[in-house]
C-alpha cells in the first residue's frame, strides 16, 4: 500500500483559514437575513407626510383595499362580532378601528403576508397577503394614505409603537 501524503488542508493552511472565513461569513449573513428578512423590521418608512407616497397610496386604496374595508376607511359593518363563519369582518382603518394600535411592521406584514399568517396558531381570516399584488412601496404607500387620515392622537399613539418596534429590532 501506498502512504498518503498530508491532505490539501494541512499542505495550505491558508486555504483552509480562507475557506473557514468564508464559511463564517456566509453562515452569519444567513442568521442576519433570518433576523430582518421578510419577518424582520421594514426598511423604507411609511411616511403619512408626503404627498406623493399618500396619493398612490390612496389610489392603490381604492383598487384593492376600499371592497373590505370601504371607500372611507369605514371597514364592514359590526366588524368586532364574529359572523356565523367565526370570523371577525373587515375592520375600518380610520380612527375608530384599531390599525392605529399597531407598530408600522406589524401593519406591513399584515398586509404583505396576510393576518392568518402573522397572528398564527390555527387564526383564520379573510384578509389575504397582497405581497404577490403589491410591491413593498405599494404596500407602504398605502399604510402612509390610511395613516395621513388618522387624527394627531392616533397618529403619535401609532409612531410610540413604531418606534418601540424598530429598537426591539436593533
């Protein structure tokens, strides 16, 4: 039989230092994705303050939001009592509903993903995902429309979660 000399490794430490480097890296740029992929914190604001994002919020609104929850952001009627199906109607987004209780990633995902999805456990709704209707921007342009309609309480109240989110995220 015939020795063996040492392996690739052991000839090129190097190589064996550059390959467990790279390694690393890939390894760590995966758990970072997992943390802030698509579950994570939103990267692009929702900015309630600017026109431009407001308007095509809106109209994105009117095409594919106002059938559930209605031209003026009213949501379906008795929307807090479960139908005989055992699911709660579309809520309204105005000030009288509770989308303004929620951190803007919450409402994005919801919205990019669907609320059976985020809530989880068996939840059922009928609020699909848009994220394959809407790209990210839509989706942000329209949280900005619904937000900008919120009275100054609501809307600090909504930024206070908001916040918190982010640095939870950090």
């Amino acid at each position: 039989m015939t020795r063996r000399g040492p392996g690739p490794w052991r000839r090129r430490p190097a190589l064996l230092a550059v390959f467990i480097i790279l390694f690393a890296a890939a390894m760590g740029g995966a758990a970072l994705l997992s943390r802030h992929g698509r579950s994570g914190p939103i990267s692009t604001a929702i900015d309630p303050g600017d026109p431009v994002q407001v308007a095509v919020g809106r109209r994105i609104y009117g095409e594919q939001c106002a059938r559930c929850h209605g031209a003026n952001l009213e949501g379906q009627p008795d929307w807090q009592s479960r139908g005989p199906d055992g699911r709660l109607p579309a809520p309204p987004h105005d000030a009288s509903g509770h989308t303004w209780h929620h951190a803007d990633g919450v409402l994005f995902r919801i919205t990019r993903d669907g609320t059976a999805v985020v809530v989880g456990g068996g939840y059922e709704s009928d609020m699909p995902g848009f994220g394959s209707v809407l790209s990210d921007a839509e989706i942000r342009a329209v949280l900005a429309f619904i937000k900008s309609t919120w009275p100054e309480r609501e809307r600090d109240f909504q930024e206070r979660q908001s916040r918190s989110e982010r640095e939870a995220a950090r």
